[in-house]
C-alpha cells in the first residue's frame, strides 16, 4: 500500500472512466463499429497492394486511390453483373419452395430413411417440417423478414459509402493513427506495446488476406464443380459456399446441406444428390490439401481443439457473426497473452518489486 500514490489513483480513474466511456460509444453505436472493423480489415487485405505500388514509385495516396477505385469499380461490375443472376436464381428458388413442395420433399426423405432403417418412427420428420414450414409461410413473419432484408440492403448501401472512405484514411494515416496512440503510453512500456501492435498486425493481416483469397477460390471451385453436375443455381449455391467456408469446421457442413437441400428442390427427387455430395467433397479436397496449406501456412497458430471451442463460444456469443469473428479476436488475445507474459518473464520494469527488507 506504500506505493499506492494519489496520482497513481487518479491515472487509474482516468483509464477506467475513458474505458467505459469507448465501451457505451461502441455499444450505442455498434453498427458504425461495425463499419470501421470492416475498413480495418479492408485496410490488412489491401495493404500489401498499396504498398508494392508505394515501392515501384507510385505516391502513397495515389496508390491507395487508385487500388479503392479499381475495387469499387469491381463492385459495381459485381453488383450489375453477378448480384443479377444470383438473385433471379434465389428468387427462382424461393419461387418452387413452397409449403407443398417441403412437404413432399420430406414425404420421400423419410420414406427413403424408413426403408433403410426400419426403426425410425414414422412421421417425426414430416410432422415436425410440416409445423415448422407453416411457421415460415406465415404471413406476419414473413413481413418481418422482408423488413429485416430491406434493413440488410440498407445497411449494406451505407457500409458501401463508409467503408472505402474509413479504409482510406486507415491506409494513407494508419502509421501516424498507430504513433499518436504509442504516444499514450507510458515509456517503459513502449517497446512492449509496439512489439505487440507490429505481431497483430501482421498476424491479422496475413490471416484476413488468407480467408478472402480462400473464400474467392471455394467460391469460383463450388461454382465450376457444381455446374458440370448439373446444378442450375449453381452460381448463388457457389458464392454462399465460399462465403460459408469462412467458418472453420462447419462451413464445408453448410455447403454440403446448402447443395443437397437445392438439388432437391430444383428437381423434386434425389437425382441430383450424389453428384452434388461428389461437386463439394472435390472443393473440400482441393481446399484441404492445397488452398489451406498453400494460404495458412503461416497464419495458423491454434490447435484444431482449442479452434473448434472458440467457433462454438463465438456463436453461442453473437451467433454467425461470432463464428465469423472469433478466430480474429481470440489471436489478438492469444498475441496479448503471449507478449505480456514474456515481457514479465524478461523486462524488470513488469516485475513487482517487492519493499526492501534491509532498510534502517
């Protein structure tokens, strides 16, 4: 308690009432936080770009100019070209998913699983698809979940004018953002809190970079393999399976009931099942044993369990966007940890000097 200063007291108040005061700014606009974790991603995954055209002689700002106008440009194309044909195939489908149609569809599972494994009770499936799809079909959910997709779209219209425009002053300003805020810290700390700002950065930069040409690639392979087995949706079934696979573990799930759900109702039987369980098991195949290594070779510093229980808390937490967010957040913890215990274990500024026991 000797220690215990009334400046020590009142830099502890300080820290403490300015953390809460970030924590209520963030809770009460979370949408807007939202948007600046995405320009700070989009920021790590372009910087490389920006940073090779800085190296061959290009200004800084006109590197990241012209690299944020080059990806606009390819949204637009996206959005007029592609987003099209991905929604006249989702709407073609919710046009055939009808209450009828589930209904039938589930008739044929379970009388296909009955025949195979007599034991199973007959009607638990179809009554429980039939309560479950007539709660979809309702009407009055229904016009919420339009008003949750036209809240989507708007969300997404807003993050397409404020995401560019943050993740530019994140590439031009981020060293000066990064050394006003090293000037915060105290001086024995600083070497520490540099060293762990430099292994996130390059840590979640390489790991963000990695899932985006990952996502890219599962994307185009579901698309190809999924098209030569004769699925008409293949496009909108490609792209969710590559977004999907962004999620350790249970994204290559989601893509193998994404395709088979989708081949049933485009053609009311199974014929279509086996080539769309052999179309994803050869993308798993290339992403397991070429994409994934090739990618994350260096990115990946996580045992399988420990991963596994981090997707799980991660949607029990925030659900889909937990499990797309919780990889990220528990390297930053993972870095912090290992950082701040080596620091204790070899700087004498961390230690807790004990009051001398030799004093007159």
């Amino acid at each position: 308690m000797k220690n215990l200063t009334l400046e020590k007291i009142v830099r502890f108040a300080i820290g403490a009432a300015a953390l809460s005061i970030v924590a209520l700014i963030m809770y009460n606009y979370i949408t807007l936080v939202a948007y600046l974790i995405l320009a700070m991603i989009l920021s790590y995954i372009l910087d490389p770009i920006v940073n090779r055209m800085q190296r061959a002689g290009l200004n800084r700002t006109f590197a990241i100019t012209l690299t944020l106008s080059a990806l606009i440009l390819l949204i637009v194309y996206i959005s007029t070209n592609v987003i099209p044909i991905f929604g006249n195939e989702m709407l073609e489908l919710t046009e055939n998913l009808t209450v009828e149609k589930i209904e039938e569809i589930t008739s044929q599972i379970e009388d296909k699983i009955r025949n195979d494994y007599p034991f199973v009770p007959s009607g638990a499936l179809d009554e429980n698809v039939t309560r479950i799809t007539e709660e979809l079909f309702d009407l009055g959910k229904l016009s919420n979940v339009v008003g949750d997709v036209v809240g989507i779209f708007t969300n997404i219209f807003s993050a397409v004018l404020v995401v560019p425009f943050a993740a530019f002053f994140f590439l031009k300003d981020g060293t000066k953002i990064r050394r006003d805020l090293l000037q915060l810290v105290p001086n024995k700390y600083f070497e520490t809190i540099l060293t762990l700002l430099d292994k996130i950065e390059k840590r979640l930069g390489l790991y963000f970079r990695s899932v985006f040409i990952q996502s890219i690639l599962v994307a185009f392979t579901s698309w190809s393999t999924l098209s030569v087995a004769g699925l008409d949706n293949s496009l909108s079934v490609g792209i969710s399976v590559g977004v999907a696979n962004t999620i350790p573990y249970f994204g290559p799930i989601i893509g193998y009931i994404l395709s088979i759900l989708v081949s049933i109702i485009e053609t009311g039987n199974f014929s279509l099942v086996l080539f769309c369980i052999i179309a994803i098991f050869i993308v798993q195949l290339l992403d397991n044993l070429v994409f994934q290594p090739f990618l994350f070779s260096r990115s990946a510093d996580m045992h399988p369990v420990a991963i596994l229980f981090i997707i799980l808390v991660g949607a029990e937490t925030a659900g889909i966007l937990g499990m797309l967010i919780a990889i990220p957040i528990a390297t930053v913890i993972k870095i912090t940890i290992n950082q701040i215990t080596w620091s204790f274990n070899n700087y004498q500024v961390f230690r807790i000097e004990s009051p001398s026991s030799n004093t007159p």
